[in-house]
C-alpha cells in the first residue's frame, strides 16, 4: 500500500494505492491515528486501490469507533469495481459513504455528516 496525504478545503485528503491486507492494515491503521489526532474528517481516494481484505475494513471502522466524544467522519471516493463490490458484500458501505471524486467526499464532509448512506 502507498498513501500521500494532502489537504483540501482544509480536510487531510488520503490517496491511496495498492492493497490494503492483513500486511499492510498497521500501516493505514498508523496513518488514520496520525490523521485523527489533528482532525477529525477524511478523504480516502481510493482510485487506485485493487484490493481491501477484512484487516483493512475493521481499521476503517476503527478509526470511526476511537473516541466516542469525538465523532469522526470518513468518506471514501473513487473506489474500483472490485473492491466497491467487498464493501457491499460487508454492508461497509452503508455506514462509509462512498463517491465518485474527491470533490464530492469533501462537499459531504463540509456539511457536517457524521455517518450517512453510500452515495454512488
């Protein structure tokens, strides 16, 4: 997995690339803690990732379950066919919103959405 973090309308926007397993799952799990203590919103741009195991799944949800008195907001964007389809198949998707570019996932977040329905 390679990430790069940039910011955008002042929310840490993540592009990810590669694979997000049970290998590389501590390595987005360090990333989304570093990420969550200086915000509490993020963009994953997904674009180029080609796969997403459980590991990673459960450290999405994790990084929205750390503190109860912070809430968290997470939207994920330009997700592949492929790794759409696990997200479904988990009803991941239901409780991350998902969208097609960057733009949109910031345009939610802005909004001030803890949590809402796929959008795409």
């Amino acid at each position: 997995m390679e990430s790069k973090v940039t910011q955008k309308e002042g929310i840490p926007v993540v592009e990810m690339s590669g694979e997000v397993d049970l290998e590389e799952s501590p390595r987005l799990r360090l990333l989304l803690r570093e990420l969550g203590a200086k915000s509490s919103r993020a963009v994953l741009d997904f674009r180029g990732v080609d796969y997403i195991d459980s590991s990673g799944l459960a450290v999405l949800i994790e990084f929205l379950q750390i503190n109860s008195k912070k809430p968290r907001a997470l939207a994920i964007c330009g997700m592949q066919k492929q790794v759409r389809s696990i997200f479904e198949v988990v009803g991941i998707h239901k409780i991350i919103p998902i969208f097609p570019s960057v733009e949109e996932g910031i345009a939610f977040l802005e909004q001030g959405k803890i949590s809402g329905n796929s959008c795409n």
